[in-house]
C-alpha cells in the first residue's frame, strides 16, 4: 500500500510540475506552425496596411506559416524600430515592415536583423543602402507620371496646378511629385503655382486649402500624392456646396471619402495602390528564401491603376480580413 500511495504521489507531483512549469518552448499554435514572421506596420487599419495584412495571412496560411501583425494607432517610427528590435530577440523567422526614412536607427536595425540572420523584407516604402532582403511596392515615380497624365487629360494641357502633400514629407511622395512634374513639364502653357505642406489634423488643413484657393485663384488641378491629403481634400470637396465645381483634383489611394467625392464627379481620378499584393509576395518571397531558393528580385514593383468615374467599379476595396493587430 505503501507503495502504491508513493507512486500516486509522484504522479500527482509531476503532473503538478507540468501545470506549474510549462514548457518555455513553442505554444501549441506556433508547434503546429514552425515559421513565425512578424509584420510591423506604421499603422494598425482596417484600409491600406490592413489590406496589406491581409495579402500577409492569406498566403502564410497556404504555407502553414504564423504571422504577428503590430500596429500603431498614430505613426511613430521609434515604436515601429523598438518592436523591429523585438522581433529580432524573440527569434523571428522573418520581418515584414516599411521603410522608415532619413533613420540612421532603422538601418542599424535592419543590421542587427542581418546579424542575426532574419531575412527583412520591405513593402511601400525603400531605404536604400539598408541591409534588407529586398523592397515589394509601388514605382512611385511612375505612379506619379500617371498621375501627371491625368492633371494634362483633365485640364487639356493648360491652367495652374497646385500640390497638396503631406506634413511629414517623405521619399515616396517626393519621387510621386517628381514624376507628376515631368509629364507637365512638357506642356509650356501648364506651371505648378504652390505646393502646400498639408496637416494631419482636418480643420487645420480645411483652412489650409481655403487659404490656398484665396491666394490662387486660378488654380486649375490639385494634385494630392498620398493618402492623408487626399482624404483632407475629399472631406474639403464633399463639404463645399457651391464653388470649386471646375476644379480638377487627382487623388492618391482609395479610402471611403475619396470613393464617395469620385462617384459625385468631384474629383477627377484616384491613382491605386496594391498593398495586398505587396503583403502576399513578401511572404511568398520569405517562404522562397528561408527554403534556400534564389532568385529574389532586389525591387518588386506592384500594379497601381487610376481609377476614374467611368471605370469605377474595376477597382478594389482597401480593407481587412480577420486580422488580429497587436496595437501599441
């Protein structure tokens, strides 16, 4: 008897030790998917980065792969390289992020990962001279030949052009605009009369803009080359009653209120992103490298399309699918 109560007991104990102490490994979700790759996005959303999420989980399920996607409510880059870091001490098989420009810590980053040897990929936005596997995104300055070629189309080769951009300038927008410039630059009768620096906050750029159609009146086309300006002028253009009719605006990325101004014909087009396809070749890609494939482009450009009232129902909804964001 007394035996068998000794041995009951030491059952008892390892079982206890068991609940007490589990394994430090893998949970069970990441046993069952060896691959973990992180997605560190300057923004937690349910439009562009959340579609570019998306394009990240739909492919990592095909090839049993699990995915962390972090986020942030407002951009901020020193959060976005201190989770990079995190990434790294934790052992991620691969990080999938953006470009954070003008960052001498960012690129130290993308250094302590190549040391560490995890493969970084990154979408939307390049930093050249940075230790990544390679960059998925827009040709921006092409994007913004097409959008130039849609401010000549609009006005007929002729009138004043304004640009609205964001506050925190960027690479991408610049390489937009200079890619707009070149196609009006050909037309002697069509100058860029003002670029304004736009703000995030909405009735701070309202005023902005109205203050910008009071100096310039004739103003012909408004060119916004990013996302946040172009929903300020949107909000601006569904507001406005009368005035402004013959104003010929050219949006950068789909979002609700661009949608809603394109379909009352308030503005002329909306040139389109693809963030679902940027998010689905990254991994694709992290796949093909952590299997020790080659033939990895360093640069993959991704389609963009200008999407006018008439061709409207071909574009493609921004958003989300059953992404769970780790916000910060």
């Amino acid at each position: 008897m007394k035996k068998t109560a000794a041995v009951i007991a030491g059952i008892f104990l390892i079982v206890f030790l068991i609940l007490l102490y589990p394994d430090p490994g893998m949970t069970p979700e990441e046993e069952s998917n060896s691959v973990r790759l992180t997605f560190i996005s300057p923004f937690a959303n349910t439009g562009y980065w959340g579609t570019a999420a998306t394009g990240i989980l739909d492919v990592a399920e095909k090839y049993g792969m699990n995915v962390k996607c972090i986020g942030f409510a407002e951009s901020d880059p020193q959060k976005q390289i201190r989770y990079i870091k995190s990434a790294i001490y934790s052992h991620a098989d691969g990080i999938i992020t953006a470009g954070i420009e003008n960052s001498e810590e960012f690129k130290e980053a993308l250094d302590l990962a190549s040391e560490a040897g995890i493969p970084v990929i990154l979408i939307d936005c390049d930093i050249e001279g940075s230790d990544r596997l390679c960059y998925i995104g827009t040709d921006n300055f092409e994007a913004g030949r097409l959008a130039g070629q849609d401010i000549v189309e609009a006005t007929e080769g002729k009138g004043s052009v304004a640009i609205i951009r964001n506050e925190k300038s960027s690479i991408n927008q610049q390489e937009r605009i200079n890619g707009m410039k070149s196609v009006i630059e050909q037309y002697p009768d069509m100058e860029i009369v003002t670029v304004l620096q736009g703000n995030q906050n909405y009735m701070i750029a309202k005023e902005q803009i109205v203050n910008m159609l009071r100096e310039y009146p004739d103003i012909d086309a408004i060119f916004c080359p990013e996302g946040y300006s172009s929903i300020c002028m949107s909000h601006f253009l569904l507001e406005e009653k009368e005035g402004h009719k013959d104003l010929k605006v050219v949006a950068f990325d789909m979002s609700d209120e661009a949608l809603e101004t394109l379909k009352q014909g308030k503005i002329y087009s909306i040139i389109q992103q693809d963030p679902y396809t940027m998010g689905q070749k990254a991994v694709e890609y992290l796949h093909q490298y952590l299997n020790g494939e080659s033939g990895i482009q360093s640069e993959t450009y991704t389609n963009v399309q200008n999407v006018k009232p008439e061709n409207i129902d071909q574009f493609y909804k921004y958003g989300s699918k059953d992404v769970i964001w780790h916000t910060y």
